[in-house]
C-alpha cells in the first residue's frame, strides 16, 4: 500500500499524509503507506509540549482511526528532515504558524522515522 503524498502548507516540499489526536500518553500519530508497526502502515505516540496537545483537542478532527477504533484524528502531514527529525505540519487555527501548527520531532521513534523514509522512497520509485 502506497503512502498519500501532499505538499508543504508553505513550499513545493513534499509530505507524507498523517493523522494524528490528542490521547492522555501524547500525540497518537497513524500514517497509511508500506507496512511499519502495523499492517495499515505505522502508529505511534509521541509526546508534546501541553500547549501544542491543548491547541490539538480544539482542532477538527474529521479521519477515522486507520486501526478501525472509531477514535477521529486531525489531518497533517510529516516529513523527514535531512538533521533526522521530523516535522509535522498541521493545518488548523494559528498556533505557531499562520496556517496552524508546526511541530518538530527532534529525536523520532525509528519506527515512524523508518516508515517516512520507506514511504518516500516506495513514491519516489513509482515516480
């Protein structure tokens, strides 16, 4: 299964089509594409500062859970930086950005980082 590519709320920068809520462990991300942790592709939680996570709860959360939970999630969209982190954009009211929010994971899970750069690779030899 092939990864949703979308571009940069902000430039011509290409993205992997994410989705993510607010749960009480942190940030649930779930991405569809090649399999990761999970057969649809990969989940994880990840922590953020509690203002990003209050900002979250408020946002329109309109993708149903990948796993089938019946849990929403908020559309976003990752992207593997050439540091190794991973930024996350998410369209929304202004937080930190005036298209909504940015958030970048200085030291990403492997499994999530891993899963990006297949999900990117697998787009980019289908191209």
């Amino acid at each position: 299964m092939s990864a949703k590519i979308v571009k940069s709320l902000v430039s011509d920068k290409r993205y992997i089509a994410v989705q993510g809520r607010d749960t009480s462990e942190g940030m649930h991300l779930q991405g569809r594409g090649p399999e990761g942790n999970r057969p649809y592709g990969v989940a994880w939680t990840l922590s953020a500062p509690p203002e990003f996570m209050e900002w979250l709860e408020d946002q329109a959360h309109t993708l149903p859970s990948l796993a089938g939970t019946g849990s929403a999630y908020v559309p976003m969209r990752a992207r593997l930086m050439v540091n190794g982190a991973v930024r996350i954009q998410i369209q929304g009211t202004p937080l930190n950005r005036p298209y909504g929010a940015c958030l970048v994971v200085g030291e990403p899970p492997t499994v999530l980082a891993d899963w990006i750069a297949k999900a990117m690779k697998e787009e980019e030899e289908q191209s």
